[in-house]
C-alpha cells in the first residue's frame, strides 16, 4: 500500500495519526521518541499494515507471478498498484476527494522527514493521490522510484508485467482490501 491506500485505513485517527501514516516510510529506526504520540503511533499502523499487506496471501500470489527474479521489486510496485485501484475504483467519490484534501493540507503544514522532502510538495502540486487512478501515471510513478535505485531500473522493466497482469492484480486488490480495513479494525469505504 501506498499513500492513498494507507491514508484510507489510517483515516479514522486524529490528524497527527494521519500524519504519522502518510510520512512513516521515511522515518527510519524504532526508536519514535523524537515524534509526537499520535504520530509515533501511526507510523507504527502504517509499518503493521505494511507486514499484513506483504504477508497476504494476495499479495505474495501477485509477487510470484512477477517475472522471475523481480519479486523483490514486485513488492515496491505492487504498492503502488493497489494505490492505482483504490484512486480508479473511488474516482470521484466525495469523501475519498476529502480525505486527499486532508492529507494535503497536513502535508503542506508539517514539514515532511528529510528522505521525502523533496517529494512531498511534487506529490501535493502534482494531485498524485487523484492521479494514481491513470495506470500509465502510477507506472510513470514506479519508474521514478526505481531511478532512485541504484544500478538498473528493475521497477520500470516491470511494466509489460503489470500491464498483462492487470485484470488479476485487481483481482486481488479487491480480495486484499476488505482483509486489510477488517484486520485493521479500521472504518474503511466499500469498493463499488
């Protein structure tokens, strides 16, 4: 899961939760005592939501069908991918155009850790949390990561992958979703 999908299964804390959630990936470390409680409390939820989505039967069915020798890599686009069907899936549904506001104006307010702080103000000018929902912008998206990788892009070499594997990457999407909003107990939006 990726933004979007983290700010949806976090949405029902207070904001510095929220906040805790949206910029977890680029805190390092266990030790939180430098953040605030409800932040340090919702980095800890997003690093649980990640263990539960990389150990769901969905997703490591979606990393083995990745071409061999990209699984590592399968996981970091996958995140993005489910980021991709939430935004489609929930296009123009009020309360997800709410809950991308929210997290915008937090992101504007509070200065994001040093490892996403020049992403942060792209990924609000940008509107990336509405834009996942076009495919091509999410793969343009994980190609960016993997430029930041060092050596070759294997996240971009996943696009003929994902492109041929799309119907059954939604597939488990929608199997992955409900699962993750349960085990979390939090209040999540119903998929149409």
């Amino acid at each position: 899961m990726n933004f979007l999908a983290h700010a949806w299964l976090s949405h029902h804390g207070s904001d510095d939760f929220l906040y805790g959630n949206l910029i977890a990936d680029g805190v390092k470390g266990s030790d939180l005592s430098a953040w605030p409680a409800s932040v340090a409390d919702g980095i800890r939820h997003h690093r649980r939501t990640d263990r539960l989505v990389d150990g769901h039967p969905r997703t490591r069915a979606a990393r083995g069908r990745a071409p061999e020798g990209r699984s590592r890599y399968a996981g970091i686009a996958l995140d993005l991918v489910w980021d991709h069907f939430l935004a489609r899936l929930l296009a123009g549904d009020p309360a997800q155009q709410a809950l991308i506001q929210r997290c915008y104006r937090l992101l504007k307010v509070q200065p994001a850790p040093e490892r996403l702080a020049s992403m942060v103000p792209a990924l609000v000018e940008q509107d990336w949390l509405t834009r996942y929902a076009d495919f091509d912008f999410t793969c343009r998206a994980i190609a960016g990561i993997g430029q930041r990788l060092s050596g070759p892009n294997r996240l971009a070499e996943l696009r003929p992958w994902l492109e041929a594997d799309y119907v059954q990457l939604e597939a488990d999407f929608r199997s992955l979703w409900p699962d993750m909003a349960s085990a979390l107990q939090a209040p999540g939006v119903r998929l149409p």
